[in-house]
C-alpha cells in the first residue's frame, strides 16, 4: 500500500535537520503534501546556495546558523544522519511532544516491497549494487529493484513508485541505523571495525547501531571470517546464511540457513536444508581484481538466495552475468586515466584503514599512494602495517586533517626502517597529488586511497575523487 504523504503531514509542521543530499529530496514531497516545512541548517543562506534557493522558492521557513538547533518545535522532526539522536536539543524537542523520525525510518516503517539492508564498515556500496544488479537479473523486466540509502539517492520520495512485486537495495550506515525502529527483509552485516569514532561513544555504541540491522529481519547474512559478527550471530534469531574468503565447515553451516564461499575456484553456495553444496559461477569471470570484491559476490549471492529462494540455476546465471560485466562503483579503484605508462586509480570511497589494505591488496605492481584526511579519530596501526607489509607500496604521500596522526603511526610500526618506503607530507591536496604523480614511474600505479572521510576538505568522497580526477587529467 502507498504512503498518503498528505494523509500523514498535511496541516502539520514538520522540521528538517540539514539540507543535504537525503533531505533535500523529501522537501519537495512534504511541501506538496501540504506540510508547513521548516528546515535547519548551520550553514548560512549563501553557504547553502541553490539548495536554500529551492526550498525558499517552496515555501519553507528557514533557520539557519550558529543557533539553528535551539527552541525546535513542531509535529514531526526529520534528522539527517549526522545528528545523534540524544542531542539534547531533540531531547528536549521530544518533551514538547515532537515525534523525532527520518528519512530511511520512515521508509522503512512503510516499505510495500521486500528490503535488503546491507550495513558493515567497509564494501557496503559495491555489495549493495551487486545485489540490485543480481536481483534485477532475476526478476526481469516487470518488476523494478530500487538502490539507494546511503549510496546515492534517498528512497522516501521513491516509495509510491514502488509495488509489492519489487525490491530494494539499501546501503545503511552505523548513523542511520543508530536507534531506527523499523526491520528490513534480509540483513547483511559485511564487517565490523572501528570506524566512525569521532561520533559514537565507542566500539561498543558502534557494534550495537550495527547490529540494530538485525531486528524483527527474516533471514541475516553475516560474516564468517569477522569475530564481531560470529557474535552477532549467536544472538541472531533468524534464519543465517554465511560467507567467507574460504570453505566454511559444513558441520557449522548445518546448524544454520548455509553459506556462500569460493571453493575449487568457483562461488559455491551450500544450502543446509538440502544438506548439497552448488558450484555457482567461476571466481575468474569476476571483473573486478581483489579477494575483497570475491568476498562481495559472495555476500550479494547469499543476500539474494536468502531473500527470492530461486532455483540455483537461475541464481548462478544472473550472479555470473553481473560478475563478467560489472566494471565497480564510482570512486571506488577507479581507473582514471594511464598516462605515460603510470595508471591513476581514484579509490575515494575508501575511507577507513581495511578499505584501503583491501585497495591495494587489488595490486601487484608497485604503488604510490595517497592517503589522509577527516580525523574520524580511528587507529592507524593496521593502515601502517598494512601498507610496510603488502611489499610494493613504494611511496606514502600523507595529506588532510590526518597527515601527522598517520606518518606517527608509520614510524612507530615495525618494520618501516627496512621498508624502504618514501613518506612523504603535503598538506595541499593538490600538491599531493602532483608529488605522487613525480614518484611514478612507467608500470606504477598511483592510487588515491585515504584510509579516511573527507570532511576536512570537500564536502564528501565524491567531490574528492572528482577533484583527484580533474587534477590527473590536467597532467
């Protein structure tokens, strides 16, 4: 059944926190309901530019600067990801009687069509695209698969486009998970690593935002090679399909749903309820190079078979036609451009030290690599012991918020001395850029791989890949 917009906010005030990417969508759809829409935001009019344009021309009331979150009132409030919803403003907001909500709760709690949620600290994106890839594989033509969350376009204001017969794929971050009453259809935890510590109180906050994912799904998809998830999954209540890097012992599958894995060189799932294993597809029609993006087929093929059930016939041709044809997500080991024979990859997506250790595990030739940036307040041992041990990596060029915190880290990790590694410092993007360009030689690549968020600099990963981008072309 459709959300009635109108039905639930006409007459009502309605508060937006932030005019950014997932909010500013959902404007438009709430001023056509008839909603008295409100939005705040700490940046100024001019800051905001064509957005604080557009939703002046709506209508909205705007109140925006140093004080934006102060006396909030109204009948409901959409918070953006980035604001925790213990902030004492909206507690307060909550004591007079305003129901504190967003934008992915609210789809959510309204979804006509089955959900996949894919959360987890690093691979979401590409794992989220591959199962909408693979399902609209399956399901053809008539019925439509949505992508979207926290990659690229909001769903809320797509959800009366939606029919019982289609299917979503929703990236979910720690954020929006963060205290959401509402369940999706099939869960998928990719990981669980520290990350996104500036915000949350700690690991243990962080684990648990992740692991709200799980609540009232009907099947989960967890990660068998990652301790945090195992655990999870002891606590799980549904139905758990596997995945792994390697074979996972049959003796632990059967007291489970089954698993997804590589074995003898094919993606092999095993469905316990059958007690029979599947060679799939050959792991080397995989477009994409790294056991990391071996590891995402194999969760977007269980997240699939635990939401449609198919045939395994039908699963293993769609999952390989996407395998031999996808060429990744944007900003994610991007290659831009080779230019006398040097390749520029911009992996700007990569905004945590495993992101990075699995970006260039992808290679084997030698590497010049530029990494730092928004402080998200992390460890960077694993960042430097990964980049000392691959062997290849030959220049370090540090830049941004992080560039002291990570050059720290290189020194002080093992093995550096006899590494032989370059490190070099460029608080400049673009000098950074430029520098590890110099150090390349033919045969090299240099990636762009920040091990951090951007925040520091741009606005988000894309505008960094996209100026990284720009920056490679003028060479």
């Amino acid at each position: 059944m459709n959300l009635d917009f109108r039905k639930m906010f006409s007459g009502k005030t309605v508060v937006l926190l932030g005019a950014g990417v997932s909010n500013m969508p959902l404007a438009q759809v709430l001023t056509d309901a008839g909603a008295r829409l409100v939005v705040r935001d700490r940046k100024t009019l001019d800051a905001l530019g064509e957005a604080g344009r557009s939703l002046q021309a709506m209508g909205a009331q705007l109140v925006l600067g140093e004080h934006y979150l102060e006396n909030i009132e109204g009948d409901y409030l959409l918070r953006s990801p980035g604001f925790r919803p213990d902030l004492p403003q909206l507690v307060q907001a909550r004591e007079r009687g305003c129901v504190i909500t967003s934008e992915m709760e609210l789809f959510l709690q309204h979804a006509p069509c089955p959900v996949v949620g894919v959360t987890g600290s690093d691979g979401k994106s590409t794992t989220t695209t591959l199962v909408s890839k693979i399902l609209a594989r399956l399901l053809g033509q008539d019925r439509n698969v949505f992508l979207g969350g926290n990659i690229g376009e909001p769903l809320l204001h797509r959800i009366n486009g939606m029919t019982a017969a289609d299917a979503v794929a929703a990236e979910l971050s720690s954020f929006q998970l963060m205290n959401i009453d509402a369940s999706v259809t099939v869960a998928v935890i990719k990981n669980v690593t520290p990350n996104h510590l500036n915000w949350h109180t700690g690991m243990d906050e962080y684990i648990a935002a992740k692991e709200t994912i799980l609540s009232g799904c009907r099947c989960a998809v967890l990660n068998y090679d990652d301790s945090v998830c195992r655990t999870l999954g002891e606590h799980c209540s549904a139905p758990i399909l596997w995945f792994s890097r390697s074979p996972i012992p049959v003796e632990f599958m059967e007291k489970h749903a089954g698993g997804v894995y590589p074995k003898n060189g094919f993606v092999t799932l095993y469905n316990s309820k059958a007690g029979a294993e599947h060679p799939l597809f050959a792991a080397d029609v995989i477009l994409l190079p790294g056991a990391h993006n071996l590891e995402n087929y194999s969760t977007a093929v269980a997240a699939v078979w635990g939401l449609t059930h198919c045939a395994v016939s039908e699963l293993a041709q769609a999952a390989e036609a996407v395998a031999s044809t996808f060429g990744g997500v944007r900003h994610r080991m991007e290659l831009v451009r080779e230019k006398d024979g040097v390749r520029y990859y911009n992996s700007s997506i990569d905004s945590s030290p495993t992101r990075t250790a699995a970006a260039i595990s992808a290679h084997t030739c030698p590497i010049r690599i530029i990494c730092g940036g928004y402080d998200k307040e992390i460890p960077f041992a694993p960042l430097a012991k990964a980049l000392i041990s691959h062997g290849n990596v030959q220049t370090v060029v540090l830049t941004g918020a992080t560039m002291e915190k990570i050059k720290k880290a290189m020194l002080e990790e093992p093995g550096f001395a006899e590494s032989g590694i370059e490190l070099i410092c460029k608080p400049d993007f673009e000098e950074a850029v430029h520098c590890a360009a110099r150090s390349a030689q033919p045969g090299d690549a240099v990636l762009l791989s920040p091990a951090c968020a951007s925040f520091d600099a741009f606005t988000n990963f894309e505008k960094r890949g996209e100026r990284f981008s720009e920056i490679v072309n003028s060479l």
